[in-house]
C-alpha cells in the first residue's frame, strides 16, 4: 500500500482556515440533518471549510463494529486505521435496524442561507485519509438481488491504493481471491453525499437521495465541480459523507470503493433571482463541471428518474438559454448523455450532461 501515514484527525495537511472534524459531536450515522438539527459550525458565505469523512465500510455491526480488527484481518497496520473511525464504532452513537450504513459531518449553517435560494457546495480538494478502500456487494442489495453475492455470506472486498513511479494513483483487485494478479482502475475521488436539511423535524434515511441531495452519487462531482442544492430550511444546514476513491456509474455492486476523505469546500449562496435566471425553478440538484452543466432525475422506478432527469434537463435549457422546448428535446437527443447515477439506493439516480461549450455566446435568456 502507499502512503507514508494516515490523515489522521487533525494531523497532516489542512487547506483551509476553518477545519471540521469527525467527531462524536460533529456526525450523524444513519440519517441526515432536518430543521431542527444543531448546527456544529456556523460560516459566512464564501467561506472554505476542510472536512474529514469516514467510509462506514469498517465500522458497520455486520463486519464487526471494530475497524481496527476489520482492517487487521486485511494485513493493515494499526496506524493506518483511523482513530475517528475507531472512536465512532466504540462509542454509544445508538443506531437502529432501519438507519443507513452512512456517516454524516454536519450540519454546516451558512448564514443569510433561506428557502429559495441555492446553496452552491464546490469541491476544492479530495485526499485519501488511507491507502485502502472495500467494495461490499450485500443479500437484498444492489442490482442483482437475488443472484449476487452467490454464497450465504456477504462479500466486503479489500481494495487497495498504489502509485505509479510518475505518481499517478490507481485502485487495485485481484483476479481471483488471494491471486497474484490483479486489475488495475483509475482514482476519482469524490463525495456520495453532499446534501442540505429537510424542513420539519424528521431525520431522512441516509441511503435515499431526493430533492434535498444526499446520497446522490454522481462521480462528476471532483475537485473543480459544483453542486446546486435548493435550501430548505434557514441557514441550509449542510452536510457530506460517503466518501468514494472510485465509482462506475450504476454502482452495481451496492458500494464502489469506499475509503475516507479529507476534502475541503466552498460554500456559496445563490439567491432567488439569480437562481432563476441561470438555472430556471431547480427541485433538485443540478451539478457543474468545468465541461458540463448536469441536470438530476430520481425515482424509484428508473424509467421514471430518467423521465424526470429530461424534464429537468428541458427546463434547464429553457430558463437558461431561451430555447424552444421542441427544440430542446431535439438537441438532447442528439447531443446529450444521459447517464445512470446509481442503482442501489432505493431512489434511482440518472444525471444529463449537457456540454457548456456547445452554447457558448449563446447568453443567459432574459
């Protein structure tokens, strides 16, 4: 494994000024923030905020609730479990049978944030906290339910982080369990939860994503990449989590690579006005490369999510450009890739990528 040490709580790099720890005061498992949620930092807009995340492959009652074990049993050396992880999986944090798998770092309130506006969340850097990650694939789970995984029990497969000699980071498998070969697939780490507070005083299930975010899982999202979110609540009440060093879209699996990250954001408001005129009337996330704008569909029925990513999609183009609707639904066809997010969270997840460069000059409409 690479990696001369772990990114342990508060050691090694920390970009920004303001620092957000994963602690047993600064997380939830399971669900995510609702209205009447503490905050547990408070920011201006503008501002950029370090965050530490922890994957919740390691530190689940089904592989133990022992990462130092879990990890152990996969030759990784004590050091390199992270002691937050540790910390969280022996503490008293009650969970019951029908709260997710994640682990939430928040609420983050950002002052002057009110319903109407848009919290834009972009991404300003991602680094593994450890050389390793697991991949799990669970009974009643994932797309092949029923048929994977082929035995009794539930598969976590270890994966593991390498460099080549130019330093590029790659994830690692093995052919065959314990074989000496193995594949080799690139690194794209990034954030499966990004998300705001709902209104009321009713945590969401963790697993879900909705108009709120959450566990959208859209690998787009990497450093240089903004994420639209339309605030619910006072002050948005924002919050990240499951983090991945490598997604396929459709996350057949369950999971993809799970591993822990220290990412650094920037938190942004868009108010009403504006948010209309660039994004039309958005009721849910809508994403931002440097390449493309990415409008969402959610479902749980995918014909349904992909039907809904299109609507988005149309509305997109006619608020922000002027285009005819017919025309709209032309150009998509023709020039636009619709892409499924996830097919494992209950929600079915499907993101459109629509190319800024193929409007450039164009203006924004009105």
């Amino acid at each position: 494994m690479s990696m001369s040490a772990a990114l342990q709580p508060g050691a090694g790099p920390i970009r920004a000024s303001e620092y957000l720890a994963a602690s047993r005061d600064t997380l939830l498992w399971g669900r995510l923030p609702c209205a009447t949620d503490r905050a547990v930092l408070e920011i201006d807009p503008g501002t950029e905020v370090t965050i530490d995340t922890i994957s919740h492959e390691g530190v689940l009652e089904d592989q133990g609730r022992d990462p130092a074990a879990f990890f152990a049993a996969h030759g990784v050396e004590r050091d390199f479990v992270l002691e937050d992880a540790i910390a969280l999986a022996a503490s008293d944090y009650a969970r019951s049978a029908s709260d997710g798998p994640h682990v939430i770092t928040g609420p983050i309130a950002v002052r002057g944030a009110k319903p109407g506006d848009l919290l834009k969340m972009t991404v300003l850097e991602t680094s593994p906290r450890v050389p390793y990650g697991v991949i799990s694939n669970r009974h009643g789970k994932g797309a092949l339910v029923g048929e994977m995984p082929q035995g009794a029990a539930d598969v976590s497969v270890f994966a593991e982080l390498q460099h080549t000699l130019e330093g590029t980071a790659f994830g690692t498998l093995p052919l065959v369990p314990g074989g000496e070969r193995s594949v080799r697939f690139p690194l794209n780490p990034f954030l499966g939860i990004m998300g705001v507070a709902v209104a009321g005083d009713e945590r969401p299930h963790s697993v879900p994503p909705g108009p709120h975010g959450g566990n959208i899982d859209i690998n787009l999202l990497t450093v240089g990449s903004s994420l639209y979110l339309p605030v619910q609540v006072p002050g948005a009440l924002a919050y990240v989590g499951d983090p991945h060093f490598a997604q396929g879209d459709g996350e057949v699996a369950l999971t993809a690579m799970e591993a822990s990250l220290r990412v650094t954001i920037r938190f942004e408001l868009v108010d009403q006005t504006d948010a209309r005129r660039e994004f039309g009337d958005l009721a849910g996330p809508l994403a931002q490369t440097n390449e493309f704008l990415v409008p969402t569909g959610m479902d749980r029925d995918l014909d349904v999510a992909v039907q809904n990513c299109v609507r988005a999609a149309l509305g997109l183009l006619e608020a922000r450009y002027g285009m005819d609707r017919a025309l709209a639904y032309a150009y998509l066809s023709a020039a636009t890739d619709f892409n499924i997010s996830q097919v494992v969270d209950i929600v079915k997840g499907v993101h459109a990528r629509v190319r800024v460069s193929d409007f450039e000059g164009v203006g924004f409409h009105g």
